[in-house]
DNA sequence: CCAATTTGTAAATATCCCGAACAAATCACC
DNA sequence: GGTGATTTGTTCGGGATATTTACAAATTGG
C-alpha cells in the first residue's frame, strides 16, 4: 500500500513541523521552534544542523531586546532549490525560473509553436535552458516544475486528457516526454486551477480557505478552493462552469457543444449579443467596453452580461459557500463588471458575497505554478505526504510583514 | 500550536497503519499486515499486543490451507466502544446505538418535543439512557456521537447557527449542553450533510471520491464529497442549493427570502404549481404522485419539476464534476423523477452524470451520523489528525464479502 | 557587578523500530 | 509416515531518535 518507513519514521515528521514553522514565519529562532512545536531544543537543533548542511536553511539574524540571552535566527534558503512555473497558453507560452521563495529570477514570453506538441516540447526545453542560463543557475538545482494548461487534466495520471488550441497535445504524453527532455517532473494542472492557486498565494484570496475563482475571457472556467484544498472534481472537470444551464436554453445544441453559459457570455456571445443590438459590426469585446458610456448597445450588452454571471455568481456560492470570488480573466477582471454585479448581487442575496478582482492578472496562472512547484518541492523534500494538509508555501512579504 | 508528542511519535504511526488495515479488510493475519504495511513483524506483534489488552482488537480466526504454518487473524472488536447517532428533525428525533461496526443494537424514534433546545436535550438524555440500558450497554462503554439537524451548523465552533424548526435551538448552546447532560462529545453537523456521509459509507456511492447527495423534500439541500472529503463551505453552508438561481426569477422576493429553487420545486412549489394547472385543491405532493399516470395536471407538474431539477443536476455537475449524483429525500427518491430526469440529461449532457436513488431512504443521516461517530472514536483513540486522510470507517459487510 | 532569564549544548536514558536468527506449525511430496 | 520447504511468530541485539536533566553562555536590568 504505501512504501515502507525505512528508517527516519520519526525524524520526518521532525523535519516537517520545522519546516512548517519557518514557511509560516521566514526568521525564527530554534528555542520559539521548541516551544511552538512541542519538541525538546535538542531535536530542533539536530534537525537544523541537519537542515543547514544540506543546505537549506542558513542563519538569519539575531534577537536581542528582550531579557535573557539572545537567540539566533534561521531562516529557509530561497536558493536552496529553483522550479519552474509553465503557463501555456493556445497563443503564448509563459515560463518563469523562480526560487522557493517565490521569487522570480528569470522569465520569457513566446508565442505558442504551431507545430503541435511534440515542438512545443521542445519549446519549453529550449527555454529553460536559457532560462537557467541568464540566471546562472545551474541545472541541479532545478527540482521540479508546474505547467498550466487549458483543458481538462486527469486527476488520477496527470496527463492532459483534452487540450483545445494545442493540437497533437492530448495524444502525446506531455508529462513523460517533459520529465525524458528536461530531467525533471513537470506536473500538468487546469491553468484556471493554478490562477485560483496563485490568488490563494499571493493575491486577494490570500487568507481565506474555500473560495472560487472565476475566469472570464475568450472561455469561461474557475478553479475551487474549499477547506485550503483544490478541488478538481472526479475527471479534473470540475469548475468547467461554461456548461452552466444559464443565459441560455441548456438544451439548445450549441449550448450543448460549447456551455450554455460560455455560449451566452464568452467572447463570442458578447459580441453576437451586441450585434444582436445594433452594435456596429466587426467590433470586438474591447470595443464593446470602450464605447460603454456613449453608446446604447454596449452600455445593455454590458448589463446584460453582468446580470447572467451574477446569476453564474449565484449558483457558484450555492453550492460552494466561498469566503470570497475573486474574478479574473480579460473580461472578468473589468471593473466596469465589478461594480455591475454588486450592484445585481445586492438585488438576489440577503448577504452578498464578497468579490475581488484578480490581483495577478494574466500572471495569476504563472504565479501559481511557481506556489504550486515550491510546494510540490517542499513535500517531496522532507517527505510530506499528500494529506499532510493544504500548501506548504512560504508567505508572501507582505504577510511576514504584517 | 499543537500538542506536545509527549512519548509516542512514532508509535502512534505504527497503530494508525495497523488499524487502517484493519478496517479496510475485516480479519488480517499479523504477518500480512507487516507485509502491506512495510512494519516489520515484531512491530506488528508489539501493535498488537498493546491494542489486544487495551481491548481494541481480539484473535478472530486462523487462515489454513496454503503451504506454511497457519496465521492467527486479529479483527477490530465491535464492542470496544459504542457511539450514538442522532437524527434530530422538525417532527422526529431519531437515536440509535451502534457499535463500532455500525452495528445497531438499539434504537428508537419519538416525536421531538416542542418545547424548544433545552427539552429537545433532556429528551436525548432520556432516550440514550433507555438504549443503553435496552441494549445493556455500560454508560463508560460509550464513546461519542453525532447529530444530524437541518439548518446551518458553523464549521469553526460546531454549534448550529440556524434552525428552522426547532424554537430556541440555535439560542442555545447545544453542544455544551450535551456535553454536560450525556457525559460524552456530540458533534453536530447538517443532517444532509451525514446523509452525504451514510451513502458514501454504505449506500450507492461506496467507492467514489467525489459525488453529491441532493436531498429533494419539504426544503431541498445537498451533500458534497470531494475527494473523499465533506464540503462544508466558509459558513458551513456548502450545497444549500434551495438558492440555485433555476426555475424563477433569482431577483423575486420570495426567492430571495426560501430561495428561488426551493420556491420553484420544493413542497410547496410543487403544490402550488399543480393548482395553477387545475389540480384539485387540497392536494399533498404524494397525492400528486399517485395521480401522475391519470391526470394532465399531475403529468405536466412532475415534468416540469423534472424538467428544473435536471437543470439543477447539471449546475452541481458542472460546478463539482461529481462522479455520481444521489437523490434522496422524500421526494427526491421518488423513480418516477430519476425516470424523466435521466432522460432529460440525455438530451443536454454529452456524457450524462450517473446518478442513482439513495439506497438508506429516511435512515441516511442516521447511518450518516453513525458512521461520522464511529470515525471520531477512531481519530480520537488513535491519535489520528484531522489531515490523515479521509473518513476512516470500518468497510461495510457486503464489502468485505466482494 | 550581580541576579534573573533565556539560549543552546552535553550526557544519560527511554522508546521504538529493524534485521537476523530461530522455534513452531503446516503443507507437499515421496 | 517421514522429510523438506514454507510461512508464522518470537527472541535478541543494534541503531536511530527524542526526552530529561544539568549546565555553560549570553544578555538585560538594576
């Protein structure tokens, strides 16, 4: 069933809770570790010297003030490892070279190989290299990588089961081929579930354990966050809330092809619903926006479309009771949206949920295969199973701070 | 942050892998269990001997028949402790005691008194009492309990937040005033929520790790596992579907106040909508069931229900990608809906959820609430956190015998 | 400068797990 | 019916880890 405890039973679980202390605070002392975890100061210090010979704490200071001798200060090594966060889009390929910090020490940006998925492979081999390279760092330290991807991710095998935009994607296996190219494990994840992940890490969701995050641009999808864990539902579709039966006729043959929902409020069904309008013709979603104040069709596209996804917002929290829905997307990160739904929202719930823009935008998917790499790295690293609890990610600067 | 690991750090692993194989496979020779576990022998026989003299497990039986010296088998004893399982509703209240099987071996039914919180508790104290002593139960003998109740029961504290129903309840505080009178823990948690819990254990559910329970009756509510894992919500108010923005307007006041679903298709709903359509006055829901072979207006009703409550299945799909999808309740249960919906579904899924009748009826919460006490017993005794993985409940006969 | 306090280390002890050797029981086969 | 192979379960010694107690070192406050 599971692999055999061959001799560090006990210490791993050590290992774990220090660890743990120092991603919650960046700088602590090993006396505040005993305390905090309950173990005896030896332990704490054997497990730091441990930790510190292979490399991945150093000391960090020291604290004086206070009455008594003063303490020295750990902190983990960011540059202990690096991962690489992959955000591959059907257009723009992504990828970042960050450290277990979260810090990001180098990026790029391409467009997307046309030439299907074995040279897209190749693509991203190539970029890292460079990558490693600009940052001067060498490829041992990589340990592990994240890659967004649009379309449906197998829960149970990792790999992508149904990948719109990339064609020959689905038939490859990415994740073989990635781990034989680059040397390294590349997990493949729904993008919209790291953009909710990345929100969860370092944007607006950052405290709260169950929300959603909805994205709304060309597709419509969210990513499920409930008790600090993802939820990806039994074949990895969940959050494919394009197929919600609003907007539209869900037994309507498009509806039932593309998502009701999606039909009725994706790119395509905002500008078919301004022409429907009288809009002028051959405009795009941006337009539509952009004449929002002078021009009669756009100003009631704009209506709406916030009045189906407040309903969307509705169905959404009736069933997941999120803490707070963030909004993202093109589209969905519109404040023009915003502030339309809380106005709609006020009018169907006696206490409206709370929204919040993304605070990433397009680099939410980015950020969070960065937070999800590190966090992968952290539980191979000092053996931490999978339900140990939610993400073992360092807190942003901002939370050390406060 | 958490408690000292006073002596036993490693032990406590070593139990917990040995009683986990327990409960997946009813009777296990010592030496199988430090095979599957990676133990070796004599931690396994160590393990043993502790939880035989402290009366968790006893010799079940002798394994013959291959070649070597036979295998004595060890089986977790029902009777090391008993829980109760408390279904507290509107009009009854529901006890039963069970062993750690889930085993019942008493349980009894009474209307539940009208006087408010205070009454409601003296009468579990009365029936527990009763039980135990019908059942010649020791009191030390029990170990826990939970309750079912309708309304919202606050993830942090566990205390019932609202209560329809029930005058006076939610004033109180109803778990301390258990604690106190019945000298035993009782968690409280939404009654669809267990219901959820009981078919996951031993309904139709069994083997999925995502699948939700949609309980259709005087109100409507849901019951969701992910992965294995209860969705309670941010305010413990996970799949309270009655709001699902489906069959009415989501900004009518109505809905706002009982929810727009529940208005469209919960008792009333249905009622309501059968004299629109010219039924006979003082019809009941049931009434409008056994007139659907034989009368327009029943006909058209229960396909309009169906009709809205497929467009329900398919928003909780879309949003959970739930494996399966229960029905249950009073009228939920009812095959004459799963008939329409499942053609319904036909026409606006591609590939249609399964969804299946709840196989416990009216018991569900009860066995629900039974199987969650028998998994707190388990966690408690065995040191188990709350992060070790999903429910840990002894599999159910028919089970054991596949 | 001393007392109080806190940090960190050292030594001794207890617990727990593992591997190997070994006794016991059972089956297969001659 | 006897013998060997196989599996079970125990005993024993060794190693790793954590805890407790004691103590040295450092720092603040008076």
């Amino acid at each position: 069933m599971q692999d055999a405890p061959s001799s560090p039973v006990a210490r791993q679980q050590s290992v774990r809770l220090v660890v743990e202390r120092l991603l919650r605070d960046r700088s602590v002392s090993r006396a505040e570790i005993a305390r905090s975890t309950g173990l005896s100061k030896q332990t704490i210090s054997e497990v730091m010297r441990d930790l510190e010979r292979d490399g991945w704490v150093h000391e960090d200071g020291q604290i004086q003030g206070s009455v008594g001798r003063s303490a020295v200060t750990y902190a983990l090594r960011p540059d202990a490892a690096f991962v690489l966060g992959i955000d591959l889009g059907g257009t723009k390929l992504h990828i970042a070279l960050a450290d277990l910090h979260g810090e990001i020490v180098a990026e790029s940006i391409e467009p997307t190989s046309g030439d299907g998925g074995a040279a897209v492979v190749a693509q991203i081999e190539r970029m890292k290299d460079a990558l490693l390279q600009h940052a001067s760092v060498s490829a041992q330290r990589l340990r592990g990588g994240v890659m967004g991807s649009p379309g449906m991710v197998d829960p149970a095998s990792g790999s992508i089961v149904i990948a719109p935009n990339i064609p020959g994607l689905d038939s490859l296996d990415v994740r073989a081929a990635l781990r034989e190219r680059l040397g390294i494990d590349i997990t493949i994840e729904n993008d919209v579930n790291l953009a909710a992940i990345g929100e969860h890490w370092r944007g607006n969701s950052r405290r709260a354990r169950s929300f959603a995050f909805i994205a709304v641009g060309t597709g419509i999808g969210m990513g499920i966050f409930s008790d600090g864990y993802l939820v990806r539902g039994a074949r990895g579709a969940a959050g494919e809330i394009a197929y919600l039966p609003l907007g539209g006729d869900p037994y309507d043959a498009r509806g039932l092809r593309f998502g009701t929902l999606e039909t009725a409020i994706g790119s395509a069904g905002i500008v078919e619903r301004y022409l429907g309008l009288g809009g002028s013709p051959g405009s795009t979603v941006r337009d539509v926006f952009d004449r929002l104040e002078i021009e009669e069709a756009a100003r009631i596209t704009i209506d709406e479309i916030s009045r189906i996804l407040t309903t969307a917002i509705l169905a959404v929290h009736s069933i997941l009771d999120s803490e707070i829905i963030i909004l993202g997307g093109s589209i969905g990160a519109r404040p023009e949206l915003k502030l339309r739904i809380d106005e709609h929202l006020g009018r169907c719930m006696r206490e409206p949920v709370r929204i919040e823009l993304s605070a990433l935008g397009n680099r939410a998917t980015l950020i969070g295969a960065i937070g999800s790499a590190i966090d992968l790295v952290h539980r191979s690293q000092f053996g931490i199973g999978r339900d140990a609890g939610p993400l073992a990610l360092p807190a942003a600067a901002a939370d050390v701070a406060a």
